[in-house]
C-alpha cells in the first residue's frame, strides 16, 4: 500500500507550471523503469555508477538509460539501520532499480514528496519511501532534451527579437508583446513557458504597465495635436 497526498502534488504543479508531460513522470510513483521504457519505447535499463557506504549510510548514484540515451540520474541515501537485510543486498547487487526491489519484497510503503523543480535544461523530484523495514531518500534528475526530442515535453518558448534605430539587435525569452504587423494587423503575444507562477504575472504586470504608460503618451500627443488644430483653426 502506497500514501501519497496528491492535492499537494497538483498545487504544486498548479503553482510552478509544470508541464503535462513533466507532471506525469513526477507524480508516477510505480516504477521508473516501466514509465520510462514506455515513453520511449525501448526497455529501459539502470546503470549503477557508484555506490558507496559512509557513517552507516549507502550512497548510490544511478543512470537510467532508454536506447543508450540517460534519461534519469538518480541519487539515493540508504541508512543501513532502517533497512532489512535481504532488501539491502539486493541494493548491493546492483541488478534492480530501486522501485523493483520494493515490489519484488511486498513491503508496505508510503511515498514521502521532499521537492520538486524545474529550470530551463532538466527536471527533478526528491522523495522518501518509509516503510517498516526499509527507508529510502531519493533524488531523480531528468535532463529535457531526450523528452523534447520524442515530443514527451515540448521545448522552450520561442525568442522575440527587436532591432534598434541603431542596428543593434536583442533578444528576449520571457515577454509581452503587442505590435502592428505588415499587413496592419495587431500582434498580441506572451511567453512565459519555465516561469513560476507569480514570475509570470511580473511579467504580465510589467508589460501592462508600459502598455499603460505608451497609451498615456499616445493619448496625450492626440490630444495636444488636437487642441494645436483647434487653435489654428481659430
């Protein structure tokens, strides 16, 4: 039996906007390597880089592969004193991942959420599984680009460029833009794909209150050019 609470999870989502295809791969709390093997449609295989014991604790550093490609690293703390002994070798024979060892023993476990986050090259989770005889603290890492290149996750948002009465040229990931095109049709555009939440309406609240100050100025030329035609006019 596996507890998680959920509500938490989607707030989080919500709040940081993740992703479908991100939230998918970390909210999935069966095993990573049947997901995995199942975006990508090829068996997915764990590669055990190191694995270390200091001060009663197991250190072990994984690469889950789909294709040759890695698709996770992983990074889990393993106490030796909260961990039986036949789940704590199985860790040391290096042939299972993580999730397998868990159901291959039956243990009831529930599923702790520490952290979750993302930037502009990967995404990641850190959890616990706590049970009776065994207790794990995991931290996956998956880099973007494999998901981005079968379409899983879409890639980063697009690039405005502008170029300057002076030819200088700058480009700009995260903006609101309105403008007239060539053929005299209004543009409206906002970009705000990797932002927070509250980092997105900084930029909305941004642009609005220069689009705020530019109708201000234009609004007021109108009407001192409209007052000058009225005085000429007299």
């Amino acid at each position: 039996m596996e507890e998680l609470d959920f509500q938490e999870l989607l707030d989080r989502f919500g709040k940081d906007s993740f992703q479908k295809g991100e939230q998918i791969i970390l909210a999935n709390f069966g095993t990573n390597q049947t997901l995995l093997s199942l975006i990508f449609g090829v068996p997915n295989e764990v590669h055990v880089i190191d694995q270390v014991e200091k001060d009663g604790q197991i250190i072990r550093q994984v690469n889950l592969t789909c294709g040759g490609t890695i698709v996770c690293y992983a990074n889990t703390k393993i106490p030796r004193a909260r961990n039986q002994e036949d789940v704590l070798k199985d860790i040391s024979a290096g042939q299972l991942g993580l999730g397998q060892i868990v159901v291959v023993h039956n243990l009831p476990t529930k599923r702790a959420l520490i952290d979750i986050g993302r930037d502009s090259s990967g995404f990641w989770r850190t959890y616990a599984i706590d049970g009776l005889d065994i207790y794990l603290e995991i931290h996956e890492y998956f880099p973007r680009e494999p998901f981005e290149e079968i379409g899983w996750i879409h890639k980063k948002g697009s690039k405005m460029a502008i170029t300057d009465d002076e030819g200088e040229t700058f480009q700009f990931s995260k903006f609101v833009a309105i403008g007239v095109q060539d053929d005299g049709s209004v543009f409206l555009g906002i970009e705000d794909e990797g932002l927070t939440r509250q980092e997105a309406m900084e930029v909305v609240l941004q642009g609005a209150q220069v689009v705020g100050e530019m109708a201000n100025m234009v609004i007021t030329s109108g009407l001192i050019e409209g007052k000058e035609e009225i005085d000429d006019g007299e």
